[in-house]
C-alpha cells in the first residue's frame, strides 16, 4: 500500500508546452526518502501540453509520483492555483509552475529535513536565478541581497519578496479567502498568512532554482505601470484583511500609498488628466489614513 506523501508538489500549468517537460523532471529526480505527490494542474491549456505530460506518465520511472488533471475548461490561473492546493494530502506543499524548474536534487530533502527539526518555522526558501526561452541564465539572482535571510512572523506577514517556486511549507491553512480567488499576487497572499504560524528560513545551501522569463509569463511579461495596478489590488485586500492590526494596517496602507505614487507617476508621463486627478485623491485618501 502506498504512504500517505511527505510533500505535495503543486504545478500549475498552462500553455508550456515548450518548458513542462523539464519543470516536471526537475521533480521527479529528487532524492527522497519520504513519499512525494506532484500535482499537476493544467488550465485546458490550448497546445500540445497534455500530450507531453502524457507522455512522461507513460515513460518516466517515477511516473507514479504524478496527478494528472486537465480541466475541461479554463479556471483562470488564481482559481487553478487554489484548486491544485486544495488536493494536496502531503504535511508540506511545494509550488513550481511549469516553466520553472529546480536544480538541486535534493532540495526537498534539505527543506524537509530542517521544517521537521525546526517547529518553529512553518517555510523554507531559496534563491533563484532567471532564464530564458533556451534555459540561459539572464540573471544569477532573483532576490534582492537584503531578502537573503531569515523571516520574522511579522515580516512574513507583511509580504515580504520569496521565491515562490523555491518554496516548501507546513500544510496549514484550512480555508481560503474568497479574494484569494482574484488577487494578482496570491503568492503574496499565501506567504502573509502563513506568518500566522510561524517563521521563515532562508537554505542558502540550496542550489538555485529558475525562474523563467519568457513571452508568455504572467507576471514577467507586464510592464512597470501594469505590475503596480495589480499590486495595488492584492495590497487593498491584504490592508482589509489585517484592518485591526496597528502595525500590519499600518504597513499595508503605506503599500498602497506607494502603488498610488507609482500610478501617478506614469498618469504624468502618459499625460492622462483623469487618471492625473484619480490617482492624486486616492493618494491624498491613503495619506490621510497614514
């Protein structure tokens, strides 16, 4: 009879037909000696991606390692992520989109291995560098230097920047919210709630995973003016979710403060008169609340 699984992998993928292959290897070589369940979550993507993870079913040794689900339709790609976390049965879960990839084979096997030593810590992460369509590192370091650390609870609830692809954490959280559903960054959204449990490690001893930036990435592709529109959303719903918290109410709405700032920024370079005159109330509304 096969064991319950130490660690869900959850991969969420659409339309990576060219990058599922080698995110799905990069899983299937870990060194382990728990059980491991990948996830895989594909969005009804429109190319050959269902036949690649086919194939890789029907061939792979480790193929057994793999849940395979095709949604008849499309979800959107929130929706999708919280699904696949929802079928995840393993004490930890670990999250590698399908056009990303790990390179460390034992990097589950480190992760597991401090968690459990370690109550206290409910995530563990690393670096990663960037790549491109052809798997060329186009930037040896994802995180900022001052990210390279440890997370206090707090700092993990205020959304501070992980990788979320090299990501492993205690299996907690029961129930999510509705606008989990609908925000841009529900990466965002999932590492502030898991500060609720407990703190973050940072392995540096853990070879860096890779993160791609190609044509079709959702968040890698969206130019500065869409990426603080999207910010802004996630960081009103996080500032209404902590809104009897001092501190944390405090810090989100001088996160949206700044995303206003970042929005009128480019209303002035565009020119654009109402979004000039919208973005300055609500600039002005935040800045009251300060």
């Amino acid at each position: 009879m096969k064991r319950e699984p130490t660690v869900s992998v959850c991969m969420i993928t659409y339309g990576h037909e060219q990058f599922i292959k080698q995110a799905i290897e990069s899983v299937l070589i870990q060194q382990c000696d728990f059980e491991v369940e990948l996830i895989i979550a594909n969005d009804c993507s429109p190319d050959n991606t269902d036949n690649v993870v086919t194939q890789i079913i029907e061939n792979h040794p480790n193929s057994n390692w793999i849940r395979y689900t095709r949604h008849t339709s499309n979800k959107g790609m929130m929706p999708n992520f919280v699904w696949a976390m929802k079928q995840a049965n393993g004490k930890y879960i670990a999250l590698c989109e399908g056009d990303d990839y790990w390179t460390d084979p034992l990097k589950l096997q480190k992760q597991v291995d401090f968690l459990d030593a370690n109550p206290e810590y409910v995530i563990s992460y690393h670096d990663a560098f960037v790549v491109n369509n052809e798997s060329v590192i186009i930037k040896n370091s994802l995180l900022p230097i001052n990210r390279k650390r440890d997370f206090t609870s707090l700092e993990l609830k205020k959304g501070l920047l992980i990788s979320t692809l090299t990501s492993v954490f205690r299996n907690k959280i029961d129930e999510f919210p509705d606008y989990l559903w609908v925000v841009p960054n529900g990466d965002t959204v999932l590492f502030s709630f898991l500060g609720k449990y407990g703190e973050g490690k940072y392995q540096e001893e853990i070879k860096n995973a890779a993160y791609r930036h190609h044509e079709g990435g959702v968040w890698s592709m969206i130019d500065g003016k869409g990426r603080a529109n999207k910010r802004l959303f996630t960081n009103k719903k996080l500032l209404f979710h902590y809104k009897r918290d001092v501190v944390l109410s405090k810090w989100f709405n001088n996160k949206v403060l700044g995303n206003y700032k970042s929005l009128l920024y480019f209303a002035l370079k565009e020119r654009n008169f109402f979004s000039i005159f919208k973005y300055s109330l609500n600039y002005v509304k935040y800045f009251i609340k300060k």
